[in-house]
C-alpha cells in the first residue's frame, strides 16, 4: 500500500514547539539541559514531521518535584491538605476556566502527537472538561451528606474523606489528556498533591497547560516533569515517599514500579491496565447492528483503546455470514489524516505497524487466514485492519492484547468455550454480548458479571458515560474510577469521633460555631 500524502491545510501546518520547561513548587522553570525530539509519524516531505522538543529531566529534578510535593502535603499538615473544601474547589473552577483557552492548541497537538481524528481529540478535551466541572458537583455532593454529625453507641462522629499524600501520576499515550487527568483531577482535589509525567506520546499538549497550573493552584500541589521514567519514576518510587502510584498503563510497568517502594503497605495503588474484552456472538444476534458495533469496537482509533473489542467469538452457525460482511464493512474504512476525520488514522507508535505484521504472521503460521482483501497492507505508518480466522489458543494474537489494527475471530460451537477462556483470562475488564433471546441472555449474564466489570448487551465496550464505574478485574486494573468512584479511591474515610457527655458536647458547638475548623464544619456547600 503506498504511503498517504495529502496536501496539509493550512490551518493544520504545525511549527514545531521548543517545551523548555516544567512546573515544580510553584515556578515554572526552565529547563537547561538535554532535550529530546518529538516527531509525529505523520509525514512531511517523505519523512516524519519533527513536532518540537521536551526536556530529558534528570533525577536530581524529579527529586526536587517530589520534595515540593512532599513539602505541600507537610505530612497533612500543609495548606492544601487542610484548606477548606470550598476553597479548593474554587482553584479547581480557576484552573478549568484557564484550561478552556487552550482548547485549539491542545486539540491540534493531540492529532499531530497521537493521530487521533479531528472530531475524538475534540470529544477528548470537551469529556475532560466535563470530568472537571461534573467532579467539582460531586465532591459538593460528597462534602453535603459529610456535613453532620452521627451517633451510634453513644458516641458522636463528624465522619468525612480527608486526603492520602503524594500521589505519582502517569496517564497512556492513547488518551494522554483525558485519562491522564482522569486520575490527576480527582487526586488534587481531593487535598493530596502530585508529580505528573505524561506518557510516552501525547506530551508537547502538556506544554500549553502549565501555567494554568501554576496559576490555579498553590506552590507544590502540582508539579509537572518530562523525560523517560527510569530517570524519573523509577527514583521518586524509590524514595519510598509515594502514598499513591495511579497509573493508566501496563501492568508490567505498574508493577516494576511497585517494586521499587520499600514500604508496600504504605502505596495504595489507582491503575487501569490492559484488558481482551471479548465480543460473544449469539446465533440469534441482530447481525446488521452487530457489525457495526463490532467495526466501532474493534477499530475505533485503530483498536487502541484498553476498552476495544479485542476477540470475537462468534457462534458456529453464523460465522461464515457474519466473516463476509464483516469483511467487507473493514474493507470499506477510510483511512485519512486526523484532521480529515478518517475512522483510521496513522499508527502513532512507530514500531507498531511491524508489531502488527508479526501477529498476522504467526496467525497464518499457526493455520489462521487474513479474510479481507485490504488486511495487513502495510505503509511506513500504517498497517491496515487485518481479519485473522480461525485464531486459535497458540497464537501471539490470542495470548497478547494487540493494541492496534488487528482482529482475531474464534468460531465455537457451545457457549461455555467463550466462558471458559474468560475464566482462564488473566483480563477481566468487559465483554459485549451480542443476542436478544432472553432465555439464553439471561443466565449468560449472570456468569459473565461474574468474570468482567461490565457486560455490554448488544453493543461495543466503552468507559463512558464517565459517571459510571470503570474498572476491572485481575489484570485489567486496581480500584474504581468514575466521576464519583475516583475521588473515593484518592481519599481515605477519616473523622472526628466525641463521647455524648455535657462538656465534649459543649465543646464540640463551640468548635463549630467558631468555625475555626475547616474539617468540623456542617457548612452546607451550593
Ligand atoms: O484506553 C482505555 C480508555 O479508558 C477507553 O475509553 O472507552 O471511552 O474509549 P473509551
């Protein structure tokens, strides 16, 4: 296949941005040693576009970011940890505003960096922005029902969520700017403060935020680095002065990162992880519908997201129907430049087209068949979606979460073969099911809500709408998030507890009338 070259608009040319520097204490500061290239696989005159350069930041620096942080928090002692809930939120609200003004540059950056199409890297900063403004409701909601007193066993207790200390935040390249702030948003305001790296790709839109940072929140609370995370995640674990490690990522980095912390009892741990959510197809299933689900499941921003339908088991007695239209509905993709809109778009990584021809290989290797006539064709890029049938146990492609263009599909006869492998899984974060007898539907349903988190019935997998849970089971992740459940799992239940006697009662209509305490406070919050 030849490589795309389409002439770039110009409202899309990009001049590259020299990030020269980072956010630490407060100051953002300039960075005055080596620096590294980025480059977008996208391509100018023949050859990857130089996008601009970040700071390859050396260990002394990340120390530095870690004692600010570690500083802010003053082992809950600081002013943030100890500010009035209302007064964070009010940074919170400063920062989104200052967040807004940036949304073109942001948006412009996320499709050179990550080749994300034009209306998604949209979506990405509106759903960011609307996490914001939907988290600062429900820590309102979360403070209103903490705003009382209970008593039980004639004691009183004034019973709230305080903060944990420093968390270590690092988000994927696939949603460097939603996922990323996902896990950072609902951290800070909740009191604790952080050390934020972006991800591997998806950094230069970092850069036009940092001073709505610095100028939202006070000095140490967020501290923002770039560079490679063995120079700089690696020692801040170290230290063993992190209470948090939340991380969208692999597991393999989430646990070399544990294994860094010397006090394991002390690191709560927030991670999304990889997952193979699965696809079931039933004979009696709507095959229309099901298809272009599964095209939207499987291949929406090429299949990179942990949420993408990454198997389809399709049942026996419809496999060939189903293969053929499928087929020809992923033959039919456009492929394009993100500012076009194309569904498919170049591979940011630039190693993971060859990545994506291995697993063809070995699939055919090992029996399997690419069954559309486009699959696998290959520029510098882009390797283009590849159907491989049958897909069996043996194959790299069923065994590792292909992250890209690729879509095994396994034919079965009885329904406990998709079970079985679920069961056997090391991934359990959804499946969709697809099919509408209820009395096949439903005891299905109470098994598969047993192996996965979420059971989508006759439709693709998906985190949002962001009010909802979203995790996983064994591999996939490590606590709850969702606009509600993340500043849960960034705080720990903590109160005031006061013997029901005349004097601590006395005492205790003192402190809150006073309102000198920003913790004991029935303050009803609009
Ligand atoms: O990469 C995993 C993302 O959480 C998926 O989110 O389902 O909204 O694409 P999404």
């Amino acid at each position: 296949m030849k490589n795309i070259i389409t002439e770039i608009p110009e409202e899309h040319k990009i001049k590259p941005l020299a990030c020269e520097e980072y956010l630490v204490n407060g100051q953002i500061k300039k960075w005055k040693g080596a620096t590294s290239e980025v480059f977008s696989v996208i391509q100018t005159d023949g050859e990857p576009t130089l996008l601009g350069t970040i700071p390859d930041m050396e260990t002394d620096s990340a120390l530095e970011a870690l004692d600010a942080a570690k500083t802010a928090f003053n082992r809950g002692q600081g002013l943030w940890p100890t500010m009035k809930v209302g007064e964070r939120l009010k940074c919170m609200e400063t920062f989104v505003e200052k967040m807004k003004l940036h949304r073109e540059e942001v948006v412009k950056l996320l499709m050179w960096e990550i080749c994300k199409n034009k209306s998604d890297s949209y979506k990405e900063f509106d759903r960011t922005i609307d996490y914001i403004y939907d988290t600062i409701e429900a820590y309102k909601d979360l403070d209103r029902t903490a705003a009382k007193f209970d008593k039980e066993g004639g004691i009183y207790a004034h019973i709230r969520r305080g903060p944990l200390g420093v968390v270590l935040c690092l988000g994927p390249y696939n949603y460097p700017l939603n996922e990323t702030f996902c896990l950072l948003i609902p951290a800070i305001i909740m009191g604790n403060t952080a050390i934020f790296k972006p991800a591997k790709h998806g950094v230069l839109l970092i850069a036009p935020l940092l001073k709505a940072f610095q100028e939202s929140f006070p000095p140490g609370v967020v501290n923002i680095l770039f560079g490679r995370g063995r120079k700089i995640a690696t020692p801040i674990m170290k230290t063993g002065l992190i209470d948090v490690l939340a991380l969208i990522g692999h597991s393999s980095s989430a646990v070399s990162l544990q294994d860094q912390h010397p006090n394991k009892n002390r690191l709560r741990l927030v991670l999304g992880l990889e997952a193979k959510n699965p696809g079931i197809i039933l004979p009696d299933a709507d095959l229309d519908h099901t298809i272009k689900e599964c095209i939207s499941g499987t291949l929406s921003y090429n299949g990179q997201r942990c949420t993408a339908l990454k198997v389809l088991y399709v049942h026996e007695s419809i496999v060939d129907e189903f293969n053929q239209q499928f087929a020809k509905a992923v033959d039919n993709l456009k492929l394009g430049m993100p500012w076009d809109d194309a569904f498919l778009t170049p591979l940011p990584e630039p190693t993971k087209p060859s990545y994506i021809q291995e697993l063809i290989k070995d699939a055919i290797d090992k029996g399997a068949k690419v069954i559309n006539k486009k699959g696998g064709q290959l520029t510098d890029n882009y390797s283009f979606p590849a159907i491989l049938y049958p897909v069996t146990e043996d194959m790299k492609l069923y065994q590792e979460e292909q992250f890209g263009p690729v879509i095994p599909i396994i034919p079965y006869k009885e329904i406990d073969e998709p079970l079985d492998a679920m069961a056997a899984s090391e991934y359990g974060q959804q499946v969709s099911l697809f099919g509408r007898d209820v009395s096949r539907l439903a005891p299905l349903v109470d098994t598969l809500a047993n192996l996965v988190c979420r059971v989508n019935l006759n439709s693709a997998c998906q985190r949002g709408p962001d009010v909802y849970p979203f995790t996983g089971r064994k591999n996939s992740a490590v606590s709850t998030l969702s606009v509600h459940d993340a500043l849960r799992s960034f705080s720990i239940r903590t109160f005031l507890a006061s013997k029901d006697t005349p004097s601590n009662n006395e005492i205790l209509e003192r402190l809150l009338n006073s309102e000198k305490s920003n913790f004991v406070s029935t303050d009803y919050l609009l």
